[in-house]
C-alpha cells in the first residue's frame, strides 16, 4: 500500500520498495522495540544510557524534546515521501498504516530505538501533524476541556470545570504554530499575515477560532479556541448541575412560550450562550425561527430553523455581511422569532424594532455585568449607531421591546450560575423600570474555594403572571416565595 501514496519521484530508499517488503518494516520495528529493553542504547539516544538524576518532570521534560526533535525529522521525511494530493481520499486506517510503515523505516536508517508506548504517541502525533491541528488536536479531542488558549509556542492554557490550568503541550517553535494558524484560517478562505495580523475562523466541528500574529502579538502569536459542544445541555441539565432551580426553569418555560422578548446578559465564558441554547427548546415546533451570529454557535433542535452567519470583508476590503444586514433581511423572510447570537454594534436597534413590530418572542445575548447594566450597554449601542432620539424616546423604545433579562455569571469558583432573572416592567418617568424575581443568594465559601448558596425567589408576584395564565401557564403562587434553607 506504500506505493499508492508516495510522490512519483521520491528517491529509491523510500519509494521503489514493493509493498511486502514495507510491510516487513513493521515486524523488525517491533522486534527492535522488544528488545529494547535487553540491548545497549545506541549513541545518537545518549538519553536512555545516562544516569537516572533530577527530578521525574525534569526527565519527563527531556523525553518529550528528545521526542519531538524525532517528530520534526519524521514530519520532514514524510512530507518529502508522501504525495499529499492522494491522501485527500485515502482512509484513516490506510493513512496511519502508511505513516507508520514509512516512520518505521526511517526510525531504522536514524539507528534509533523507541519503545511501545514512544512509539504510539510518535505515530499517532506524526498523523495529527499530517491530517490534524498537530499538538492541538489532543486537547481538542478532550470533552472536559471548553477553551484552549495558546500564549506563543512554549505556553498552551486550557480551561476545564471553568478553571485555567497550563499544560505541557507546546510547539516546537514560532514556525510551527503559524503553520498550523494558517492550516486552520486556509481551509476557510481567509489569511494572517504581518498585514492582515488578527483573524476570527470556525474550526471544521463548528468551534470558534480566534489569532492575533506577530507584530501584534509580543511573544508570539495568541491564539484562542472556544470549542463547539456536540452535546447540546438541555433545562434539565442545567438544573442538575446547579446553574439554576426548577422553580427557575418552570418560570423561564412560561416566559418563552408565552412570547417574552428576552435578553441573556453575562461576562466572558459566563455561558450566554448555552442558556440561550436551553431557552430555545421551550420554542414549539411548529414556529419559524431565523438565527444571525458572527460565529455560528447556536444548536437549536426545532424543525424549521434558518441559520445565518456573518462574513468579514475580503482582502480587498470589500463584500462584508454583517448582522444588521442579515438581521434586516431576515425581516422579510416571515419569522416568528429572531435569535441574534451576539447583539454588540449598531444591529441594536434593527433588533429592538424586530421585538417591537410583531417578532415577539425574541431572544439575544448582551455582554453585561447586570441586568440595569444591559440597559445601559442598548443605550450606548444605539447611540454609537448614530441614531439621533431623546434619552427618553430612546428609553421607552427599550422598555417596550424588553421583557426580560437573565443574568449568567461564571462565580469566583469556577461554577456557572443564572444569577438574576429581572422583568422590565415599562417607564416611571425618565427611568426604566424593573423588578427581580429570582437570583442568586452567596452565603458563605467552603475551606476548599467553593462558594456556598441557593437560588430564591424575592417574594415579588410576576409582572407578566396574568399573561402566562390567559396562555395556559397559571403558575403556583409559591414559586415566587423566598425561600431560607
């Protein structure tokens, strides 16, 4: 099988083998490997012959530069005897046998012995290298991570249980990362370069991708990664992992499917997006849905749903879609609910107008800290927008277009929590009105960093309680009871 993927004119000591003499390599590779143990280490490994000193991470840190030092010359030889316009249609299992057979061969003219285990993780890097994202693709493959953040080619971040740790993935060097940058922002017709030094991209599985090169970027190029959930949390997982209480989600039920205009407010990583993932699913079935997002992210489950995405402005500085162009047309296109990923620019007021003209039921996220601060933020949205209106115009246009606005948070600990879920309740005045009904009450920290509470309802009987009843949800009067543990 070596042959179907090697260039044509690569030299005679990779390339003009019959396939049963390369399938040969693989036993005495794996005979070289067993008796790796017995034989004396070969010179060009002085590592396996010296004395066993320093601390196990110091000796774990050399093993894996003395690996990666064999993974670039592998990944040379490979590129060099590999036809990679064949590979596009070859299978996994052809490709990794191929990968390995060819390693294999050159791991015996190198006069170097791997183990098992070195071996494995050779070859299965090598293949990432080939086919993948390279270092990156392990930490993409790991469900319990959400973020991955690269800090030039020596430092990779991740975050998992909404906590930051460092992890010994790294890149060999400034080149290779930009290699694999521009891997990912090829496959999507877009470029990073000294010119163009920043780019935003969706990875192949729907993950949001995000790099800044150098000169920008000091001490090597940063790159962010938000991965794509396959599995969508649905009301009832949230509420078995505490992001908020079922008296909580019986209300939220009634307050979608009643047709409130709703907001999610909330900070970086807060998890904006996968509460309004949770909301949509009380939407019923048969209504017509148009989604708008700079990053496709939302994974809704109603039948009739038409996803929009848009598009940044080409090298030529020309043919950008933004979201107020597709939020305009999406008026014209009969939906019954609007659902803007993100509302952050001037797309504010073309959203507002939707909520207030007939797309009742409207939902949007907002970078805000609290329920009175994602007013401010519309306010001073619409006003970057350069639309002259009255304050007091301005307000009343909000207050009749808001209904409700949660608020997520991500706490000190780590945990997601639905902190606030506030009505706005119309004007008094020059201000906008509003009213808690539940939240969030912290009383205390446990020794080991975890922070202790429970959610509660203030004791306030729901603006919108006779709506939810003329629509069939009479809620019980003791969901909006405070509630003391």
């Amino acid at each position: 099988m070596f042959s179907r993927y090697k260039k044509s004119d690569t030299p005679a000591r990779t390339g003009t083998a019959p396939a049963p003499a390369e399938t040969a390599v693989a036993p005495a590779a794996s005979a070289a490997a067993a008796e790796a143990p017995k034989a004396a280490p070969k010179p060009p490994v002085p590592q396996r012959v010296a004395p066993a000193q320093g601390s196990p991470a110091d000796k774990e840190r050399k093993r894996r530069e003395r690996l990666s030092d064999i993974k670039i010359e592998l990944h040379k030889r490979l590129l060099d005897s590999l036809n990679l316009s064949a590979l596009e249609h070859a299978s996994e299992s052809d490709l990794r046998q191929e990968i390995s057979a060819i390693s294999s061969e050159a791991l015996e003219e190198m006069a170097l012995v791997l183990n098992k285990d070195e071996r494995i993780t050779l070859f299965q890097e090598l293949y990432d290298e080939v086919t993948g994202l390279g270092p990156l693709e392990p930490l993409l493959k790991d469900e319990t991570i959400n973020d991955i953040l690269v800090n030039g080619p020596r430092q990779v971040f991740v975050e998992r249980f909404g906590k930051l740790e460092l992890t010994d993935t790294s890149f060999k060097d400034e080149r290779h990362l930009l290699r694999i940058i521009d891997k990912i922002v090829s496959a999507v017709g877009r470029r990073v370069d000294e010119s163009n030094p920043y780019v935003d991209a969706r990875l192949a599985d729907g993950s949001r991708f995000n790099a800044m090169v150098p000169p920008i970027a000091v001490d090597g190029s940063l790159v962010s990664i938000r991965k794509f959930k396959k599995d969508k949390l649905g009301v009832d997982d949230l509420v078995k992992f505490g992001a908020f209480s079922e008296e909580m989600a019986a209300y939220l039920q009634a307050a979608v499917a009643t047709r409130l205009n709703i907001i999610v407010s909330g900070g970086t990583g807060s998890g904006k997006t996968t509460t309004l993932n949770a909301l949509s699913s009380f939407i019923d079935n048969s209504e017509r849905i148009l989604t708008i997002e700079d990053t496709a992210e939302l994974q809704l489950q109603q039948t009739h749903v038409g996803r929009m995405e848009s598009r940044p402005p080409n090298v030529e500085g020309k043919g950008a879609v933004t979201q107020r162009d597709c939020l305009r047309n999406a008026l014209r296109m009969r939906p019954d609910r609007i659902i803007v990923g993100e509302t952050r620019g001037e797309e504010v007021i073309d959203m507002l107008q939707a909520m207030n003209t007939g797309h009742d039921g409207s939902m949007t996220t907002i970078h805000a800290n609290s329920a009175r601060d994602a007013v401010s933020r519309l306010e001073n949205m619409i006003s970057m927008a350069g639309i002259e209106m009255p304050m007091k115009a301005m307000r009343g246009q909000i207050s009749s277009a808001v209904n409700l606005i949660v608020q997520a948070s991500r706490l000190q600990d780590g945990s997601r929590r639905m902190v606030s879920i506030t009505e706005v309740t119309g004007m008094e005045g020059d201000v906008i009105s509003m009213q808690e009904v539940f939240r969030y009450k912290r009383v205390g920290l446990t020794p080991e960093g975890k922070i202790i509470g429970h959610f509660t309802a203030n004791g306030v009987r729901s603006f919108y309680a006779e709506r939810f009843r003329q629509w069939g949800y009479d809620l019980p009067a003791n969901i909006y009871e405070p509630f003391n543990p």
